[in-house]
C-alpha cells in the first residue's frame, strides 16, 4: 500500500492529519498537471483545491484496481475537463501577457522540477498539443506506467503507447529546434 | 500561490460548508415534495368533486344573511334541472383587457367562450355574471353610470325574457393579513342557446363572466338562490 492510500485511510477513520499528508504530497505535481489542460497556474490551483474537495466531500471508497496517486489524478483530470467544458467560451490571454502567471508557474516548476534537464523538456513541453503535453507529464514526471496514464486518461494500454511514441516524437522536434539534445528521451 | 496547509484547511472547510448545503436543500426538496403531493391531492379532490354528477350534490340551499338583502330582493329555493351540470369557471390559457361593449352590444369573456367551446352539444347550463354599460350621450366616448334603478329594470327585463337569476356567494382575501371575506353578488345561468339568441337593449352594453373567487376558483353553486324581484342595489 503506498502512502497516499494509507493517509487517505486514516482520513475514512476520521483523521483529518490524513487528509494534510494527502495534499501536502500531491498538490504540486497535480497543479502542474492540471496545468497542462488550463495553461493558467491559478485556475489549475482552483482546480486542484476543488478536487481535494471532492476527496473530502465524497469520500469515495478506493477501487483498488489502481493505486491511490493514479486513482486522485483520474479525479484531478476529470475536475479540469469539467472546467473547459463549462467555460470553453471564455476568452484566451496569452501568458506573455499576465506576467504574474508565468512566474507563479515558474516558481510552482522550479519547486516540484529540481533537475535542470527536466525544467528544459518541462519548457519544451508547454509548445506541445494538450494531449501529448498532458500524457507525457504522467510519463515523465509523475513516473507512471503507460498503463497507468492510460487508465487515467481514459485510454487503452495500446492506444496510450501510441500516443506517448507520438508525443516523443513531437517534443523531440521542439528540442531540436530550440538546440537541446536529451538524451533520455 | 497557497502553501499545502492552507490548501488542506481551505478543501475541508469548503467541504463541510458544502456538506451542510447539501443537507439544507435536501430538507427543502422533501419539503417541496410533500407540499406538491398534498396540492395535487386537493386538486384531485376538487377536480372529482366539481365533475361530480349535479344530482350527487347536497340540495342545501341557504337564505340570505342580512335584512337590507330581504328588502331588495326576493328570494325562492332554486329547483335546479335534475340534469344539467352547472360551468361555475373554466380555466383560460390567456389574461385579456377588454373594452367594454357600446350600445346593443356584447361580449364574453375568454373563459366563458373557451366553456363554451368545451361544452358545445352538452346538456350544461353557465353560472355568468351580467355587467351592464351604457355609453355616453351626445357621441362621448366615455362611459355613463347606470345607476341602480336602471339596471333594477334591466335585470327584470332579461329575467322576464327568460333568463334565470340567482344570488351567489364568492370570497376574495382582504387587508394585509388576507382574510378571506364573503361577498354577494347576482348570477344568471344561461345555456348556450340563451347565449347565441342573447337580444341586447340598444340602452346598454353588456358582458358574460365567471364569477370566481379570490385564488380563482369558481364559485360553489350549492348556495344559489334564485331571484325574481329585483330591487336596488345590486352587489356584482
């Protein structure tokens, strides 16, 4: 059993301690990702306090078909898709042009992304369509198995490999525009 | 930006005040349902009732309640027609003005043509009442008042012509409390024929209308007396 799983535990029984160890462990990778489907730091804050709302609001029991971090980041995902479909028609600023965002952003990034080469790929990322953005995130960052992601983007193993390959395949162009050769990729 | 704690103390208190809204609107929303479930009852009961057969009904006839009605009126039991079912009110899906008629001339109101339509080839009679106008002389455009003695006299025109009038009871609310209050007033039931051959006075203008009570119920036409004697004044 990970620690999210035994924490939210403790939180069923009562303990809201449980509840704080909860989002003082996945607040920020989960802001982040959230941000991958916003691209506004601040609203993908709002959401993500709303989906630890839900967590304490609903209580809902774990499925243990998944671990816990999948389970909360499935919750996560849906919570923003949610927002986009109720706000689809507010209008886009461009982040060059709300210089608090970007360094909210930069600050919330540098906080969770302590290696430098991944804060590059992380940049190299934000030019990616959402979908390949937001998948490799789950890869990348949060370490989680193509099977994994899937289950939490909704899609089939396969299907996910094949969007990861083309994911790969699309910041390895970004990088090799901008001069950077990563070699793990 | 916010540090984790005040995240995690943000999501639980939002929770908890969610949770009590929710628990608030579930009371409300069983507190509606019973409200709607015993509205539709009454509906029901009052919608048996009114559609029951006229001969069901109890043959309570009450007389009137104060002397000066005694003097201006006289007042015989009503035999009703064993078979006719009597149109107190009918629902109209629109709310009309009306300019009141000129001389020798008539209207019904939205609800009483759209009873009519209903009923059309039914045995039933219409519980209405008469609104009496006259028009100005010398080619005003106002209206005159017709004064009591004169619509004294018309009453009994019509009645002597064949129509059959009868003092009914309605309620409307009153003052700030709404109490209800009873009032009088004087009623002709009409057949659909009396109000196709309906012959005008070219003195007056008229109008048919439910009498209806003040949450727009038609009235109860078990206390009906019938009227032959008209006197002034006249409570419409």
């Amino acid at each position: 059993m990970d620690n999210g799983a035994s924490s939210y535990r403790r939180f069923l029984e009562g303990d809201e301690d449980g509840f704080i160890e909860i989002v003082r462990d996945y607040k920020d990778g989960l802001m982040l990702y959230i941000n991958s489907f916003t691209n506004n730091i601040h609203i993908a804050e709002e959401l993500t306090e709303e989906t630890f709302v839900k967590l304490a609001l609903k209580k809902p029991r774990d499925s243990k078909k998944s671990s816990f971090k999948t389970w909360l980041y499935t919750i996560g995902r849906n919570t923003a898709i949610d927002y986009l479909r109720k706000n689809s028609k507010l209008q886009k600023i461009p982040l060059e042009e709300c210089p608090e965002l970007t360094s909210d952003e930069e600050s919330v990034e540098r906080a969770y992304i302590k290696e430098e080469n991944k804060l590059i790929l992380h940049r190299a990322m934000q030019c990616l369509k959402p979908e390949h953005r937001q998948i490799l995130w789950l890869i990348y960052f949060e370490g989680f198995s193509n099977k994994d992601a899937g289950k939490i983007i909704g899609k089939s193993t396969h299907n996910t490999e094949t969007l990861v390959y083309r994911a790969r395949l699309s910041l390895k162009a970004e990088l090799d525009k901008e001069g950077y050769i990563y070699e793990n990729l | 930006m916010k540090t984790y704690k005040e995240m995690a103390e943000d999501a639980l208190r939002r929770a908890e005040k969610q949770k009590l809204t929710n628990a608030k609107r579930k009371k409300l929303f069983a507190r509606a349902a019973v409200s709607v479930f015993c509205f539709a009852a009454a509906v029901t009961c009052i919608d048996i009732w009114q559609n029951a057969p006229v001969s069901e009904m109890p043959p309570e006839i009450t007389t009137l309640g104060t002397e000066s009605r005694e003097q201006n009126t006289t007042v015989k039991p009503k035999e009703k027609p064993e078979q006719k079912k009597v149109i107190t009110s009918f629902p109209a899906n629109a709310v009309c003005s009306y300019i009141a008629p000129g001389n020798g001339e008539y209207l019904c109101f939205i609800e009483v043509n759209e009873a009519r339509k209903k009923y059309a080839g039914q045995d039933v009679v219409f519980l209405l009442a008469v609104d009496i106008f006259s028009e100005a002389e010398n080619g005003e455009p106002h209206l005159r008042e017709v004064s009591d003695e004169e619509k004294a006299a018309e009453y009994k025109r019509l009645a002597d012509d064949g129509f059959d009038f009868y003092e009914v009871t309605y309620w409307d609310y009153q003052g700030e409390e709404a109490r209800k209050v009873y009032h009088t007033a004087l009623a002709a039931e009409l057949t659909e024929e009396q109000l196709q051959g309906f012959k005008p006075s070219e003195k007056y203008g008229y109008t048919f209308r439910f009498i209806t009570n003040g949450d727009s119920s038609g009235i109860n036409d078990d206390k009906i007396n019938a009227v032959t004697n008209f006197h002034t004044p006249f409570i419409v």
